[in-house]
C-alpha cells in the first residue's frame, strides 16, 4: 500500500498492485486495473518511486526459497 494526496490535500491509500498506468498532464493520474482514476498531487515520479519502495518492502517479508 502506498499512501498518496488527493487535490484537495486528503490522504489516501491505494493498493500499488492495483496500479495499471501512471500519467502526468499536467495533474498526476493514477489509473487503476479497475479503470478507476485518481488525480493526486505527487509527480508520476515520486509516485514510481513509492511503488518501487513498496515492492522491495514485500520482497523483505518473503523468505527465501
């Protein structure tokens, strides 16, 4: 789960597994695999960022096999 801000300056979770695309035009668009849309305030960049954090998380809590 990555934690982003809406416009308006809310928070939100959002699950980064569930993330299909990312656009920045001017406002950061989050599209879902659901095809839902979410205008936040990070840029595309922090955003990949985040996800890229989240997935290294995950991979810490699997044991090797």
């Amino acid at each position: 789960m990555i934690t982003v801000k809406r416009i308006n300056g809310k928070p939100l979770v959002i699950n980064a597994e569930l993330i299909r695309t990312v656009e920045e035009n001017p406002d950061t668009t989050i599209k879902l695999i659901n095809g839902d849309h979410i205008i936040v305030q990070e840029s595309m960049a922090d955003i990949v960022s985040k996800v890229i954090e989240y997935g290294r998380y995950l991979r810490k809590l699997i044991p090797p096999s």
